[in-house]
C-alpha cells in the first residue's frame, strides 16, 4: 500500500501538481489557496564521509535548555506510554546496555524503573477514567512490549547485568519489578478500546491538539507553518522518488532487502559507522542493543532511526554526556530527538554502496514520503478537523485520493509522531544550512557540534550554530 501511494505521487510530482485547496485552522472555515511549487525542489544534503574530527571549540552564546511542560498531566494515554510502551522499556533497555556501572548504580536506577512504573500506572488510571484511552491496535502493541519487559529473559539479563557489575550490593529486586509491569498492564488490558478521534471537531479540541503538539516540539509551533514546510519537503521527496523511477523504472519491482541477514550483522555494521559520523563523547565504544521483537527484521534503513546512529545511540549520547548537557539531554522532546534521528538514518546511505546507492536513497525517500504524509494527515484531520472525505478531496492533487482511507487510519493511530519528526527533521536542515553558509566545512562537523550543543529550542540553536561558525571565521 505505502509502495503504491509513493508512486502514485512520485507520477503526479513527475507529470505536474495541480492547485490544492488547505481548510485554514479550526477557528476558520474558509478555504485557502496554496500555489504549487514553480521550481524543482532543493535536494537534501547528501552526507559525504569525512575523517572523525573534533568539535569546535570557540567561546560560544549562552543556549537555554528546553522547559519542562508548563502542565505536566498527560492529555491521553499515548503520551503516557510513547512508542508502544516506553518511556518505561527504554529505562530497561538503556540500563542493560549501560557499561562501567557499580552495583549500587546498576541497583538504584532499578529501583527509579520501578517507581517510574508505578508512577505510569497512576497516570493510566486517571486517563482511563477520562476515558483517554488507546486503540486497539495500539493498546495490543503496548502489551507486547509490557509482556517482553516483564519475560524470563529479560528478568535473566537485568540480573546477569547486575553480577558483572562491580562492588557489593544488595540482591536485585527483581519481584518487585515485575509486579510493577504486571500492574501497568492490568490498567491497561482494562481500558475500553478507544474507537473515536482524540478530538472533536470545535475549537478548544484544536487548542488541545496545538498544545499537545507544543509539548512534543518542545516549543510553540504555527500550525501553518507546519503545514506549509511539511508540503514542501513531500513535494520534495515526491519529486525524488519521480526522478529516480524515470532513470531506473524497475526499482519498485526490486523489493530487495537492505540488509546482511541477521540482527546482530546490521547492528554491528551500524555500530562502525555511527563510530566514525558521531563517536560519544568519552570515546567508549556502543554497546549492540538487545535483539527486540519487529526490530529484528528491519532493513538497514529502518534499524539506523532506531538503533545507530539514531535513537539509541541518542540515548546512549545522552547518558555519556556531562553535566549542563545531560540536563539538556534530560528534557529533550521528540521533535529534536526524533527529527535527529531522521537525519541520521540518511546519513548512512553513503556507506551502503554495496546494495546500490541509486537503489538505496529511492527506497529512504519512499519511506520518508510515507511518514511526511501521515504527518500532514494527522495535522489536518486533528487540527483542521478534516473528515475521511475531506482529506480524499486533498489528496486528488497528489494523485493518491484513493489512498485517503489508509493515511487516514495512519494518522488517526500515530496523529504526533510523525508529524513532530518530519517537522524537527525540517528544522535540523534549515540550521544544517545556515551553519554551512556560516563558514561550518562539512556536515559531519556540523552534526558533531550540534550533538554537542545539545537539546535546545531550535530558534536558538539556529543563532548558536551561525554564531559559532561566525566567531569561527
């Protein structure tokens, strides 16, 4: 489905966009006019491989740290338990993956799992009772991932983590633990399936999906603007996708894996190049996450957002890091952790020319289509209040109106995640070129230092980055 929805609009972008018709925000019902592009879009920046270098190191402006959220009770369940069933599996993933621990380290960030997990239960039990509650389909994934938490052997591994740990210490509360989770999942297997929108179609729904969409940016957004950049960079990507079927018209029929095999073969070839685009800062060497459910059978393309150099080495970047960053790192938000990660994930192209380079940046772009797609969906389903039939009348200048029912199932079942990533990975280009025309040398320098940096407001980290270059020069 996805495959042909790319192609659909890699056509239309190829052959000419016809006008599109946006609703304006909830407030207004009037419709808008948008212009389609008159020009080819700006390519992307292709990563080349670089020598590791240092980051730079010049007197610098003053950066603030992204706020914690002004309101910290959870609009609905999905903020509670993100990406089906963290934040709490990434507090058990990352602690088993932790190295140089003492046994009293290793014991009291079990025992802040725990409370986490006691606290989520608590968070659950309100949102249920308000009936903030979860799909189906999520509420089944979400499970699947308590259940592993909660599996002999990820109890066998927390405690063989535990033995290797240095010094003395008390036995692992493992009991304990699993009640934890247990109790989480009792909450939530008891939550009525949710069948209906987050949001009713009035104006303080729209205010409520704009707040929550604050919160996962890590700062106010302009819900135009989000529209209006995410158009442009899926006209971007239809338009490379177009290009690439027009010099080989066979690659939609390749469907070959981009992939060494095995879990542990992607991971450790992953693992070498994060080594040499963004080693971390105390220069130790990246663990190999635990094998994990669907993770297992991801092509290369996919496991570089999760694992490296994406979201677990983000993680993991994050832990290593010292003082006023691991405090940066601490309130990172999803559009700048998950807009990095984007990036990062095709940053790993260039290394993958044994799999055909031509073959491999048609097959990111299909993929990023899809996501910048859902994102679009979700904001004008959630904020602009488009009905299934609505997004279908949006959708005939892109050719895909027959499509409108999966993106809109798509966009109800992730209506944030998307939507803020693509957005951030928008923001991370923007800085990432106006650091280049600052004087930065190469974009391996730039990632470098903007890991440096740290999580900021992506306002002011456009005004570090071009000043750091600046006083470079």
């Amino acid at each position: 489905m996805k495959r042909v929805i790319c192609i659909l609009l890699a056509f239309c972008l190829l052959t000419g966009c016809t006008q599109r018709v946006v609703a304006p925000v909830a407030e207004h019902r009037e419709p808008v006019s948008i212009q389609p592009a008159t020009a080819e879009p700006t390519a992307l920046p292709s990563p080349v491989p670089t020598a590791t270098v240092e980051p730079t190191t010049v007197p610098r402006p003053v950066l603030s740290p992204f706020a914690p959220a002004a309101d910290p009770k959870p609009f609905f369940a999905e903020e509670v338990l993100s990406h089906d069933g963290e934040p709490i599996a990434s507090l058990v993933y990352s602690l088993l993956e932790a190295e140089r621990l003492s046994k009293q380290t290793f014991y009291d960030r079990f025992l802040q799992i725990i409370d986490t997990a006691d606290g989520l239960e608590s968070s659950l039990q309100d949102l249920a009772s308000d009936g903030r509650t979860l799909t189906a389909d999520r509420k089944e994934r979400t499970a699947s991932v308590l259940h592993e938490l909660m599996s002999q052997d990820i109890q066998d591994a927390l405690r063989g983590a535990y033995a290797n740990c240095p010094g003395e210490g008390e036995t692992l509360p493992l009991a304990p633990y699993a009640a934890a989770i247990d109790a989480l999942l009792q909450v939530l297997q008891q939550m009525e399936d949710r069948t209906e929108p987050f949001f009713s179609l009035d104006a303080k729904s729209a205010r409520d999906y704009r707040a929550a969409l604050d919160r996962y940016m890590g700062e106010p957004i302009v819900p135009r603007t989000v529209f209006d950049t995410l158009e442009e960079l899926a006209q971007t990507e239809a338009y490379a996708i177009a290009t690439a079927l027009q010099a080989d018209p066979e690659a939609v029929r390749r469907k070959e894996p981009i992939s060494f095999g095995t879990y542990a073969q992607n991971v450790s070839f992953l693992r070498r190049i994060t080594d040499d685009l963004c080693p971390l800062p105390d220069g130790s060497v990246l663990p190999i996450p635990l094998e994990r459910g669907e993770a297992a059978g991801m092509d290369l393309l996919s496991l570089a957002f999760h694992t490296y150099p994406g979201m677990a080495f983000l993680s993991i970047y994050a832990s290593r890091s010292q003082g006023e960053q691991q405090a940066r790192w601490a309130n990172a938000p999803y559009g700048y952790l998950g807009g990095l990660a984007i990036h990062c994930s095709y940053s790993v192209i260039p290394y993958l020319d044994d799999f055909g380079l031509d073959y491999v940046q048609y097959r990111w772009y299909e993929d990023m289509l899809d996501v910048t797609l859902t994102g679009i969906s979700a904001l004008l389903i959630h904020y602009y209040g488009y009905s299934e039939k609505d997004l279908a009348e949006y959708l005939k200048s892109w050719g895909a109106e027959s499509f409108a029912d999966y993106l809109y199932e798509k966009a109800m079942s992730d209506p944030f995640e998307s939507l803020v990533a693509s957005y951030g990975y928008c923001q991370y280009l923007d800085i990432c070129q106006a650091a280049l025309d600052a004087g930065c040398e190469t974009e391996q320098r730039f990632l470098l230092d903007y890991l440096s940096a740290g999580p900021a407001p992506f306002a002011e980290l456009k005004e570090y980055m071009v000043s750091l270059y600046t006083n470079q020069g």
